[in-house]
C-alpha cells in the first residue's frame, strides 16, 4: 500500500469518513500569533464534468495529504470549504496559501468576495489557483487576480484547447525543482493574460502550442486574432507559472497551473510533483532540491478517493 493511501482507508472505515465529512462543516482550531503551523485553504466545487474530470474537491484532498505527508515538521492544517466558507474570517485565519480549484468565469468562487480577499492576500497568504480556477471575467476578480497571482485566463484573449504539450526546459526556481521534461494531454489553457513585462511572474511550464489548437472558430474560449498570431510564430505558451507580489502584499506569492482537467493526470511524477511544489513554494515551504516526490497513486486509489469526495456527478457509472 502506498503511503498516502490513508484516503482509501478513509472509504472503509465509517467513522474516519463520519469524521472527514465533519471536517467540511465545523469550526477548526486555529493557528493563533505563537503558533508554528502551515495553515492550507482550500476552497473549491465538488465537480463540475464527469466521472474523472474537474475532480475539484477529490483533487484537493490529495493535494492536501501529499504535502502533510511530505512536511510533517510544518504541522500542516489544511482547511476545507466547498463553495465560498460561511465563516471567511475564521477559514483564512492565519492562512499560508490559499488554493482555489473549482469552476470559473462567472461562477468562480472569488467573485463577490474581492475585497475581503484582497485583505487575506495583504497579510502575505499565498494563492494558487488550478485549472478552471485561473479564469476569471474582466472586473473586480481579474483586477484581483492580475495582484495577487500576476496573470489570469482572460475570455477571448486566452484560449482552452486540449492538447499534448511538451515540457522541456525549466527555470531555476523552486517551484521547479526535480521536474524532469515530460509531455502529457491534458486541457492546457494558454495566452494567459499577464501583469506588464511578466514583472514578478517566472513561467514554470512552457510549451509551444501545435497549429491544431487553432482548429477551433474564433470565440470567448476557442480562438482570437492575437492567440492565432502567437500560434503561429511559435511563441512559447506559459501554463505554469509564479508570482512574487510587491511589499503592498508583504511579497506574497501566487502559482497559477492551467492543467488538471483529467484526474487520472496524477500518475505522471512530473506532472504531480510541479504542482505540488507550486501549491508548497506559495505556502512558503521550503522545496526539496529534488522536488516533493511522492509515491504513484495507482487508479484504483484515484477513483476511491473520487468516490469518497466527488460530487453525484463525480460519481461512476
């Protein structure tokens, strides 16, 4: 059994999952001023697509586990909410990072919270936002965005294909550490709409996008003149990156990852280990010289824990 096959524990045992169940609803302890915890808030949807897609809520569970797993001495405390929390000034307490997994655009979870969000993100929290969640519409949320993580999907700028993209070089930063190239299919968003000059934003996953991407007509999600343009020269497209913030935010950091439609996606190493080092880097976690390597979850593993978290329309068939 793999070490960090305690979820599937969870499933057989009816008091842990009694016990997970209650997690999401009651009142946690919180990390006060003397405390040395690494507080994780996840904030998502249960799914929006079916049976192994969009696995928002399943997605952060694993997450979550990896890295409490992974930094026993940072006595992590992950947090999580599905859908916006009821009690936010309790939930983002002493937040480290917050990560945002869950459906975007107009029904992403942040909008209608800005400014009590821009004030979480001014106490130095980190931010990561994955998949769907790093779209936004234009307004308050993408103003948001572009401040707390430095880019964003904006609609008829970036696009939303799926494709096999090919990583090959990486950057010297922690978030890349270990990572080793690795292609992989997956529903890539790319032409992300950017801070000016990419001032503060370091691109961890860049790939050049093949002409089939462009297949699609134009429209909000599917194609634009400027995204066609790019294509065609061959211009790298930056679907993983972070974010050093200014002293407004007491240099908070943000992890932007566009992949992670499929869930089944974890079993690549490389795949599992840039996010994971993405979501800790933001937590300000120190990130081993070899990356967080954790064991392969096998599909038996993924589809229990997508049983025990998923939403009815996450359930199999």
């Amino acid at each position: 059994m793999f070490p960090h096959q305690t979820l599937l524990n969870l499933r057989l045992n009816p008091l842990r999952s009694l016990f997970a169940a209650f997690l999401l609803v009651a009142p946690l302890a919180q990390a006060g001023p003397g405390d040395d915890k690494t507080v994780l808030c996840f904030v998502s949807h249960k799914t929006s697509h079916g049976f192994g897609a969009h696995e928002y809520a399943a997605g952060c569970r694993l997450i979550g586990q990896w890295l409490e797993e992974t930094y026993p001495d940072a006595k992590i405390e992950s947090r999580y909410s599905i859908n916006w929390p009821t009690d936010p000034a309790t939930f983002f307490q002493d937040a480290d990072t917050v990560i945002f997994f869950c459906s975007g655009g107009g029904g992403h979870l942040v909008n209608g919270h800005v400014p009590e969000f821009d004030a979480v993100m001014r106490t130095g929290a980190g931010i990561a936002c994955l998949h769907y969640g790093v779209e936004v519409p234009i307004g308050p949320s993408a103003k948001g965005m572009l401040a707390w993580m430095g880019g964003y999907f904006e609609m008829n700028w970036s696009v939303n294909p799926h494709w096999v993209a090919s990583f090959e070089v990486f950057p010297g930063h922690p978030a890349a550490n270990g990572v080793k190239p690795f292609a992989i299919d997956d529903e890539w968003y790319f032409h992300m709409r950017f801070v000016e000059g990419l001032k503060g934003v370091t691109p961890i996953l860049s790939a050049v996008a093949p002409a089939e991407t462009m297949k699609r007509p134009d429209g909000p999600h599917s194609g634009n003149p400027a995204v066609r343009a790019a294509v065609a020269k061959g211009e790298p497209q930056h679907v993983a990156w972070t974010y050093e913030r200014g002293d407004d935010y007491q240099k908070g950091r943000g992890f932007g990852f566009t992949g992670l439609h499929y869930h089944w996606n974890w079993e690549d190493d490389n795949f599992r280990k840039t996010v994971l080092n993405g979501v800790a880097w933001s937590a300000r976690l120190e990130i081993p010289a070899n990356g967080i390597e954790t064991a392969k979850p096998t599909r038996e593993f993924l589809e229990a824990n997508i049983l025990e978290y998923g939403g009815e329309q996450g359930r199999k068939k």
